[in-house]
C-alpha cells in the first residue's frame, strides 16, 4: 500500500528485530495473509479449488487473498471481473501451443500479465497457487521435468479475463516466478522453476546473486562500469564469485575470520573509509547487511560521517548476525542532487529522487531499457518505492527545478546507459555459471529493476546505482501505466513497460516449442537464405538434407523441346551466389495420372534429387 507521509514511520528496522524473512508467501514468509479488505467488490462463489490438488486452510486463504488483489487491481484500472468459467475445461492443443505461466503476486506482475493478453491472446496464464501447477518427469531427459498447469486465469485483449480449468493440463513453454527460500509459497515457487525443460525468466539460485547488495555492485562496477555508492564491506566466508575479484574504486572488502574478536580490525576499516577520498563531501553514512536472508528488509541505521564510535558499534553488534556468504555494508548516503532552479532554492530540505529503470534482455541478449518511473521525497529521509506516488523522469525532474529540455534527456541517457551496462553485466556473468549454478539448464535473467539515486558528481547529474531488483520496479512502472488514466506525451507513453519482455517470453516459447522438430525449407538454397539455416541450428532444429541437382537449363530445355516434359522459366537468368527466387518449375503430362507421376518421378530420380531423405514418390502418392 502507499503511505503518503514519508514523514511518519520510523525509517530503520530495529536491529534486534528476529524477523529476517520478507513479509508475504512469496517473499518465503508463512502465516495467514492480512485480513484488511482491498477496495471494490466482485463475487466471491468462484471455483479456486483445483481438482486433485487439495489445499490446506492457510494455502486456501492465501489463494483467496490473491484472487481479491487481482481483482482490486483490475477494477483500479478500469478493467472488467473476472469470468469463471472453470464449469466447461479448456481442452486446446496439447504440445503444439504457446504458454506463458506466472505464479506470482498479481499487483507485482500486472504489466506483464496485461501485455501478455494482448500480444498472445489466452496464452498468458497467471496461476494464484503452486497447487494449480505440477512438475512430471521428462521423457529422455534426465533430471529435468516439465511443467503443466491445471488451472490459472488467462488473460485476453482489453485486460478480460478468464478463470479456466484445462482437460488436460496445459505444457508451459515459460514460467515466471516470484521467488523466496524460506517456508512458504516462495520456497514451492523456486522447486518448481527448478531444472525446468521449458524456458524460465527466473530461478532461486540467479535471485540469491542478484539480491546480494555487495555481490552486484562490485559485478556492476566491474564488468559495467556502473557508478555505484562508496562502500566499505565485512564479509564472512563471502563466496566465490566475490573472492576473485579486485577492489574497485570506492569499494573495499574486509574478509573477516570469524564474527567475533574484529574490534581493533573494524575500527581501523571504519575510521579509514571515513576519511577517505571515496565518499567525497557525503555527510552520512548506511549501515546495513546484504545477503538473501535480509531480501525486502530494511535492517539499516543512519549515522553522521564524524561519529566513527556509533558506526563501529552497529557495525559490531550486525556482525552477530552474520551467516556465511554475507556481509556488513557501510555506505555512503548521497544528499539530494542540487538541482538548477530558476526560482532560486527553496526553503527546507531538498527533494531527493529515486529512479527506477526496468530493463529487458531482447534478441541477441542485447538489453534494453523499458521503462523508466520515479520517486520524489523529502531529501532528509530515505526514499522507498512504497512511500511515493510513481511518476515519469520529466515530472519527477520538473518537480525538483530541472526542466530544461536538452538537460533532462542527457539525465535520461546517462539512465539509460548505466541501466543497460548493468543488465549486460549480469548476462555476462550467468554465461559463466553452470546450468546447476543457474538453477537449471533453461534459467536466464530476462529482465532486471535497477534503483537509482540521482547525485550531482562534479556539476554532471549522475545515476548512482544502489541495488538490483525485479518486482518493485515493475510493479512501480506498472502502477504509473495503471494509476494516471490521462493520455501521456513523450518517451513514457511509447511503449509498455512490459512490451519487451513479453516479446521475449514469445521468442523464448517458440524455441522451446521447435526444439528437436524436423524443417523442411523449400527455397532456401540461395546464399541470401544462409540466415534460415543459421536460425534453425540456433533454434535447435534438426536439418533434412537439401535438395540439388547436375541438371543445366540447357538439358532440361532440350527434354522440353522433345516433349517429355514442360519446363516454365520464372527467371531471365541465375546469378550464382545471389539467387533467392524461383527460377524455374518442371512439369510431366501424361494419358493419365499414373502415368504422369511415373514420369515426373523418373525425371526426378534422373536429375538426381530422389533419395532416402527425400523420397520423391511419397510425396508424387499425394499428387491428384
């Protein structure tokens, strides 16, 4: 929900709060949802209840909660109930049909499921509860399943909506998960991503890298050149991927032995990152812990940059709570960016913004940016996605005095670049991981939520960026498409945030639904076609042979001049290595059908394109 008071809760988590896991099933925490009521009425007597797939109380109660949100998020947008239509079961296509499953909190993935409806009608699924899917062995493919699906909403143009039963399940060729490792729907989530045959856009294992604070931004400092904030990090028995790496600039890793007996070691760390060149004019610092087990928690506490006692303490009293592979962060607080204003400054604290860039992985792993939405708060507290209305870069620019044309979009371009740079990090870091690494052999990361602060480096406006995440800037990029009904000019009305990566859920399904199949191409022989053979082998196609021949338009014009056969030139001429068209087609009569393929084939077998791989009179048979 959104708090409109940035002013009013307390801005860090207690320290000694045992509360480690994020809120809500999928987030890997248990329990009962919340019992507010979500706003809008809709009907209550619908059929939630999967056939051979019994749930417990408090699983039915989380499938409940989830199907009002759904439809509180719709009504919010304007778009119609939900249709049951469970009573009459889908039959389909089994094998042969494109099939995008979510399984997932539906205000989080609403873009996606919405786009989904309009560019592949009734194939984007979203399923409320992990009792509606199943994983089934795959047949010649050890270790891997594939999934099928029972029951899910379907999604159609115009945002209608279906609840539909399928007799029977229907195969995923995609799935999409909101992923979490403690008890819950979260933790069933990632075992059923796992070693998957069908393309995934997520696993647990990618997620608990990404998640890691420490692990991305020396990844993103690295490999993208990303400006990311002055750290100092307290690893203990920090993993491989950030054992082999160098420092970078402004990002120091203290490797502890143990958690308990680093006062002297702290302290030292701790006063020379405070005066260091690193954090520049910054007057405070974050101390806060990175690691999967502190995912959707704000474990934090705000000091000033001269009390180096109070910084050694949190840093010592967070180091009791370390487990392996995680770390104790202390980061530089970025003051509000001074923006040029006409008006002059104005009274009381500035406005700080934070900016969520979405970015998708498109063909070619090439990235690109989707979709840009942004916070504006109170530049003396933090900014979170929860505490502020979404609103586009030029709004959010404007608010804070910037809204000179050519300034604004070099703010823009410089998002966009540090956005992408961050994505083609992570891509190029998972083409190093094993499929085991990865969470299975189809696992990728096809899109990525990059937050930003926006700081004022040297006089330039510059992105700083401060965590990788998925769902909150979707779903904050989703709530600007949603909550503002206005007609919207410019770069934020061209396009969905979730147009590109649907587009890739597409391509990704139509690999997967071609895999292993046999093509035939007709007319592909020319060099200009060499592009249909490279895209088979990539689509993992299996080749018939290609047809060719020894005979010259000279013989077969003679074989026409004597009546056996009739040859019809379509082409004045051949060039060699630039022909694509038809150049000529050959025909046979005779006093009967029989006869006539009899002809046809012993001209075939004549000019040498009959064989085993291509049995000319199997396909003469079919001939009328």
């Amino acid at each position: 929900m959104l708090s409109l008071d940035p002013s009013g809760p307390e801005w860090d988590c207690p320290l000694g709060s045992k509360d480690l896991e994020e809120e809500g099933p999928w987030g890997g925490g248990s329990g009962l949802p919340p019992t507010g009521c979500f706003p809008g009425s809709w009907r209550q007597d619908v059929g939630l209840d999967c056939k051979g797939s019994p749930e417990g109380a408090e699983a039915r109660a989380w499938t409940v909660y989830y199907y009002s949100l759904l439809q509180s998020c719709l009504q919010q947008a304007g778009l119609p109930e939900t249709q049951d239509r469970g009573q009459v079961p889908r039959t389909g296509c089994p094998g042969a049909e494109v099939t995008l499953c979510v399984l997932g909190s539906p205000s989080t993935f609403l873009p996606v499921l919405l786009e989904g409806g309009v560019q592949s009608p009734g194939n984007m699924l979203l399923c409320l509860s992990p009792a509606w899917l199943m994983k089934v062995p795959a047949p010649g493919q050890p270790g891997e399943a594939a999934l099928l699906v029972s029951k899910a909403v379907s999604f159609h143009p115009g945002g209608l909506t279906f609840l539909d039963d399928f007799v029977p399940p229907r195969r995923a060729t995609y799935f999409l998960a909101g992923l979490g490792l403690g008890p819950g729907r979260g933790r069933e989530a990632a075992e059923l991503a796992r070693d998957l045959t069908c393309p995934t856009g997520a696993s647990a294992e990618l997620a608990r890298l990404l998640e890691d604070r420490l692990l991305t931004r020396q990844l993103l400092a690295q490999q993208g050149g990303v400006a990311v904030p002055a750290t100092l990090a307290f690893t203990y028995k920090p993993p491989g991927l950030l054992r082999g790496g160098d420092a970078s600039l402004g990002l120091r890793l203290v490797e502890l032995s143990g958690k308990e007996g680093q006062e002297t070691l702290v302290k030292e760390e701790v006063e020379a990152f405070l005066r260091s060149e690193a954090l520049g004019d910054i007057l405070q610092v974050a101390v806060k812990l990175s690691g999967w087990r502190w995912r959707g928690r704000q474990a934090w506490r705000l000091h000033p940059r001269a009390e180096l006692g109070a910084v050694v303490d949190t840093v010592l009293a967070l180091l009791e709570k370390l487990e392996e592979e995680e770390s104790v962060l202390v980061e530089a607080v970025y003051p509000p960016a001074q923006l040029p204003c006409s008006d002059g400054p104005s009274p009381g604290p500035g406005l700080a913004v934070r900016i969520c860039a979405v970015v998708c992985r498109t063909q070619g792993d090439r990235p690109l940016l989707s979709k840009v939405v942004c916070g504006v708060g109170r530049g003396d507290r933090p900014l979170r996605h929860h505490n502020s209305l979404p609103r586009t870069l030029e709004v959010a620019l404007a608010q804070c005095g910037l809204g000179e044309e050519a300034q604004v979009a070099a703010v823009r371009q410089r998002v966009k670049a540090a956005a992408e740079a961050a994505l083609a990090a992570v891509l190029a870091l998972e083409a190093g991981l094993s499929a085991e690494q990865r969470g299975g052999r189809r696992a990728h990361t096809d899109f990525l939520g990059v937050d930003f602060a926006l700081t004022a480096a040297g006089g330039v406006l510059t992105p700083v960026a401060l965590e990788l995440n998925g769902g909150l800037c979707l779903e904050a990029c989703g709530a600007l498409e949603g909550l503002w009904a206005a007609p919207r000019l410019g770069p934020a009305a061209d396009e969905a945030v979730a147009a590109p990566l649907v587009e890739t859920m597409l391509r990704r399904s139509a690999r997967c639904l071609m895999e292993g199949k046999q093509l035939l191409v007709v007319g592909a022989g020319g060099v200009s076609k060499k592009f249909v053979w490279e895209a088979a082998r990539d689509y993992g196609l299996q080749h018939l042979q290609a047809l060719s021949s020894t005979a010259s338009r000279e013989t077969l014009q003679a074989l026409h001049d004597r009546g056996l056969l009739r040859l019809n030139l379509l082409e004045e001429a051949l060039v060699p290595g630039e022909y694509e068209e038809p150049y000529c087609s050959v025909a046979c009569a005779g006093p009967s059908p029989t006869e006539a393929r009899l002809r046809l084939l012993g001209l075939c077998q004549g000019l040498g394109i009959d064989g085993p791989s291509y049995p000319v009179a199997h396909f003469l048979s079919h001939f009328k």
